[in-house]
C-alpha cells in the first residue's frame, strides 16, 4: 500500500497573530507526523501552486481578481473571519496545489491513497467570496482537476468538519456527476446545510445534509454512517472519493459543540477508506480542514495517516466525551426518506 503525503511549509507565510487559524495548526500536524515512525512509509510529495486556470474551474474571474488585489494591500479582511495579508494569495494557490498534487497521485497511480496536510482550509470558499477562513476551495478545485485530467465521472466528496460545507455545496449543487455528503452541526456557523438541501436541476438527490445537534459523538456518527451515507455511496457508485478531513467536531475543539473523539474519528476514516477500496479501487484523498484544539488536529491526522497504510493502530491521548448523546433516530430516518434510500 503507497500512502502519498502532501504538505508544504512554504502556507506558513499566511497568519495572522492572535487569529486562530494560524500557522500553529499546520506545524502541529506535521511534527506529529514527523516524529512517528510511519513517516518513513509515506510517499512524500511537493505540490505546485495552482493556476488562474485551474481557480477558475469553480470560482469566478471578479474573485481571482480580489485576491490579486489583496497581494498589493497591507493585510485586509475579506469578510469577519477571514484575513488576506500580501502572501495569502500565494499560501492559498500552495494550500490547493497540495490537494491536486495528492490527486494527480492517486488517478496516475503513483500512490493508492493519499493525505494532504495544508491550509489554509476551503470548504466555505463559495465561487466568488472568501468565507469562514477559507480563500480557494481546494477540495472542489482538485474534483474538477479529477474530471478534466483523468476523465473521472463520479467523485463522492464527504465533508465531516463540525461546520458545513457550504463553499463545496455551492460549487456542485446542479452537478449530478459530484455527490456531496455533509455532517455537520446545527445550527451552527454559517447556517446553511438543512436536510432538505438536496440539490437541484441535474443535481437533485446529490446532495446529502445530515444537520446534527450538538453533543451528538462516535454513537451517531457510526450510525449515520452505516444507517445512511453506506446506502448513498453504493448507489452512486464513485470512481475517487475526497474527504474534507475536519477535526473540529472533536469534543474538545474551541468552535465546535459536537462530540466525537479521536477514536470515534478513526472509525469514520476506516469505514471512508473501507468504502473506497469497495466502490473505487481504494482511489481516496484526505484533505485537512478544521480543527482548532492543535493535539486533537494533530493527533486526527496522524490516525488518518495509519488508516490509509493499512495500521490498526488508532492513537488517543485525550479520550472519551464528557456528556451523554442525543438521539437522532428522526434525523436518519428523514434523511433516508427524503434520499429514497434503504
């Protein structure tokens, strides 16, 4: 089993004192990372920034032309949570480069899986504004470099960061070729994400939003995983999978209220790549997004890291959730009869 691993210290330059996505975040995955012993066993891999072109396959010339903008001015922000200095533009092309870089690996062969540790993150990049942290949405982008590059007809993108991924939805909410699963909590930043976005036109029914209560942990997340996203990926048959691989719905993140744990994320991870070696020959790519608690994020990744070599190794230094779960029998069974699945 070839594990590619995608990151690059050269995204540092794009933080901002005092702001919680910082620079931090990253340096702690990869020393995590670095200091295991199955760093020896990751394919390691440099990414290139992506181009106009490629930016342009999801968001719009008017937005390409901000954050040009933005790379002349002293440090400006693009809405309330989002910050630009004079090198943001270049971290963000860098951060993007490192999620086509993983699949250029995987759809080429190089590598069976891969992981990419970057940001800043992009699920809430929508085609023409910065949101939530995030300036390009690097997840879609590589989707559509999937499609134009390798010729790939289905690409099943599971976001599972505490916030949803609205950016992503956006991008392919017409678009029957990319089915979009989303867990997330609710309500919660930036309020979109009801279980009846389904999509729409071509795109209807490739949508899936499981909106979840807070405190909701490792019980619930295995039981929509079982109970609904199993039923929608074998109907929609993908040929690549990309995870929005978010650590911010640990119990312990500071922007975050749900309650899985580490363990309760490794598990995710297994079914995720079980799911792919069933449905699309193991062809996955992990993409870092959230995640704010530096040894939840770092330690996330890591188990990640051991799931894709094929390790049953899952390391949890923190342990369990402090409060009880509630139930979300409702939510599931709405979630499949809206979906029509069974």
């Amino acid at each position: 089993m070839t594990t590619a691993y995608i990151t690059d210290s050269r995204v540092q330059v794009h933080t901002l004192a005092g702001h919680i996505e910082n620079a931090g975040r990253l340096a702690a995955v990869q020393a995590r990372i670095a200091a295991d012993p199955i760093a020896a066993q990751l394919l390691a891999l440099t990414p290139e920034p992506v181009s106009d072109a490629q930016i342009l396959t999801v968001h719009t010339q008017e937005y390409l032309d901000l954050l040009k903008w933005t790379e002349q001015q002293n440090g400006v922000q693009l809405d309330a949570d989002t910050y630009a200095l004079p090198e943001s533009f270049s971290a963000a092309r860098l951060s993007c480069g490192a999620a086509l870089r993983a699949v250029d690996a995987v759809c080429s062969g190089e590598a069976d899986n891969a992981l990419v540790a970057t940001r800043p993150p992009g699920h809430h990049a929508v085609p023409d504004m910065a949101m939530g942290f995030c300036l390009l949405a690097n997840v879609a982008i590589a989707a559509r470099h999937a499609q134009r590059e390798y010729g790939v007809e289905r690409i099943l993108i599971v976001d599972y960061d505490v916030h949803h991924g609205n950016g992503t939805q956006d991008i392919f909410y017409e678009d029957s070729s990319v089915y979009f699963c989303s867990t997330h909590q609710s309500p919660w930043y930036p309020g979109t994400g009801a279980l009846e976005e389904i999509g729409t036109g071509a795109g209807k029914g490739t949508t899936l939003n499981l909106p979840l209560p807070a405190r909701v942990g490792d019980e619930g997340f295995k039981r929509l995983y079982a109970e609904v996203l199993w039923s929608a990926a074998r109907r929609f048959k993908p040929q690549l999978m990309i995870i929005s691989a978010g650590f911010d719905a640990h119990w312990r993140d500071p922007l975050g209220g749900l309650q899985l744990t580490l363990s309760g994320y490794a598990h995710l991870s297994r079914e995720l790549i079980r799911m792919a070696a069933e449905l699309c020959n193991g062809k996955i790519v992990f993409v870092q997004e959230g995640g704010y608690d530096h040894e939840a994020l770092s330690c996330g990744m890591l188990n990640v890291a051991y799931a894709l070599l094929g390790l049953p190794t899952v390391y949890d230094p923190i342990g369990t959730a402090p409060r009880p779960e509630p139930a979300i029998d409702d939510i599931i069974q709405r979630a499949k009869a809206l979906h029509s699945l069974d």
